[in-house]
C-alpha cells in the first residue's frame, strides 16, 4: 500500500474524547501527504453537528449506514471506540478496513486482534492533555504497519509527545499514560484541599497546586534528573518539606500510586481478551 503522491481519506470512527485528541493533533500536523478529507464518524446527529462547528474544515458522518458507507471510501482509520463497543461492531467494521492502515486507540486491544482485516496496524495509546498539545502518546506497529512508522509517528507528535514501545509493554503504558491524568488529578486536588484546610481561597489554592504540578513536570523534563534527586533538592534539614514526606511514605502514598499504575494495567489486559 502506498499514501505517496495519493489523495487519500482518513477516518476517525468514534470521535469521543480520545478521538477528537487525535484529530486535534492531525489537524496541527505538516504530515507529508496530508489527507484530502478527514471525516469523523459518531452515532448520533447532535454529535456529528458539534464536531462540525468545532472543526469546519472535516467532514462528518453519523449512523451505521453513512459510517459504514465512509469507513469503505477510506485508506486510513483511526478507532477511537470504548472497548465493549468494539466488541459489539467488530464483525462489521472489519471488512470494510481491508488492506487499510489503522490506528487504534482501544484500550486492552491487541494489535493480532486487526490482522485478520489488514496487516498495517498501529496501536496508540494516548490521555485527555492531548487535546491540549501536551499529551503523551505510545505506539506500536504490526510487522507490515512498520513502512509507515515515520507517517504515523508524524501524524500523532503534534499531541504533545510521540514515542515508540514495544507492544508487550502496552497494557502498562494504557494505565502509566491513559489513566495517569486521572492519578495526577487526584493529586492535585488533594493538594487543593490542603491548601483550603489551612486558609488559602479555593481558587487560589486549585491554581498553585495546577502551577505546581506543571512547573515540577517541566523541571524534570528539562533537567533530564531523576525526580528522587530533585525531591532531595527541596528537603532542608529540619524542614517542612521533609516532614510532609514522611507523612506521606507513613500514608503508603507512593506504593498507593504503583499500586494504582499496576491495577489499571492488569485491568487493560482483561479488556483486550475476546468475550
């Protein structure tokens, strides 16, 4: 199969929150060759109609018949369905994505799954900051899907970050990269509530802890230190900072979120085996 010097669709079907993270990205992208119509696919009208107005210059399609009817016309696919709707639609999506290139975004999904329909399959794993062009994404690639490693890996960098991974390390990275917003999340607010409990206005307190969270992120980005060495930084003796620390490790705050990190995983697992 080749994408060079073709007019080609690409098609997001199930257009959710992962979906349009993606689309947001491909939108932003200088991919070399760029799709001629990019169309979005959901089940119901209301959405394709809030899609169309957020993103005037994609196409957009809902129902099975009109969905089925674009997923045939197309040459690259990106899946963006719940685990458990794929389950419903495979049998009838499949066919229509032969010889195709897809991208999958379904959580637990192994890309063998696919292979019966088309050997160029990517899987992606990517979380809600995408959206906002600071996102993580993982990707791994069938055997034949590699010949277009450097197209897909362009076509999803503009989420924030793109890297490779093997794909036996994908269930991990579903949980560490997927659910990992959702972990920080908790963090931050509980960092939020500490602030209240000790006087600070809610509103101030949220964007401290949102400013801190980032500021730390970008810190060890930058700095390419382990975070144990940068925690060390913080901690004078005597400190206020270390006295937190050891109310935490009595918490079980850190195993609680490797724990949290393994749970998830072991969860993407069991949504990926066949019903």
């Amino acid at each position: 199969m080749e994408l060079k010097d073709k007019e080609y669709t690409l098609t997001i079907y199930g257009a959710g929150v992962m979906g349009t993270a993606v689309l947001s990205a491909i939108l932003k992208s200088n991919i070399s060759p760029a799709p001629k119509r990019i169309v979005c696919c959901t089940s119901r009208a209301e959405s394709a109609e809030k899609l169309a107005k957020a993103y005037p210059s994609i196409e957009t399609t809902y129902g099975d018949e009109d969905n089925f009817k674009i997923l045939g016309e197309s040459d690259v696919i990106v899946l963006g369905l719940k685990p458990f709707i794929c389950d419903v639609v495979i049998d009838k999506i499949g066919p229509l994505m032969k010889d195709k290139i897809l991208i999958s975004l379904i959580a637990g999904w192994k890309i063998e799954r696919f292979l019966e329909y088309t050997p160029y399959v990517s899987r992606v794993m990517t979380n809600t900051p995408a959206k906002f062009g600071c996102g993580m994404a993982v990707v791994s690639f069938s055997e034949e899907c590699k010949q277009f490693e450097d197209y897909i890996m362009k076509l999803i960098d503009p989420i924030g970050k793109a890297l490779q991974l093997p794909e036996k390390n994908m269930d991990a990275a579903t949980s560490l990269v997927g659910s990992g917003p959702a972990f920080c999340l908790l963090m931050m607010e509980a960092l939020t509530e500490g602030g209240v409990r000790m006087g600070i206005p809610y509103a101030i307190a949220k964007d401290c802890a949102a400013k801190v969270m980032e500021g730390t992120a970008k810190m060890v980005m930058e700095t390419g230190e382990h975070p144990g060495a940068l925690k060390a930084q913080v901690c004078t003796p005597g400190g206020t900072t270390i006295g937190g620390l050891l109310v935490m490790e009595d918490k079980g705050v850190r195993s609680g979120i490797s724990r949290a990190v393994e749970e998830a995983a072991n969860i993407a697992t069991k949504l990926g085996q066949k019903k």
